[in-house]
C-alpha cells in the first residue's frame, strides 16, 4: 500500500479530509508543531491512524518513543 517509502504524503488526492486533520492532530500532539515537512507524514503514524480507525488502542506516546 505504501511501498517502500518511509513518508506518506498529505496531499494524495483519495485521502478524506478528516483523515487529514485527524493525522495532522496526531502529529502535532506527538512532536509540538503543526508545521509538516513537505506534507510528509511519518509511514508509523498512517498505520498507527489506520488501527486507531479500526478500533485498536493505540499508545501515542509509546509508539512516538519507539521511533
């Protein structure tokens, strides 16, 4: 789904708006900015959103200390 790549970008057409922000809420609550490097979201924070979606827990900040 992802292939190689250690990024998935924000800007793909077929991602739903409120999966953006949701990603982008993660994303500020894990590293204390809203500024996303070339719209690039770190690959374990997409998957982490998937599972989080499909009703698996998730411990942020334990996944975020792990990287």
């Amino acid at each position: 789904m992802f292939g190689g790549s250690k990024k998935f970008n924000l800007k793909a057409l077929d991602l739903k708006l409120e999966d953006k922000i949701m990603m982008e809420v993660i994303y500020y609550k894990l590293f204390g900015t809203s500024i996303i490097t070339n719209n690039d979201m770190p690959k374990w924070i997409v998957h982490g959103y998937i599972a989080h979606t499909k009703g698996h827990l998730i411990n942020w900040a334990k996944a975020a200390e792990s990287t």
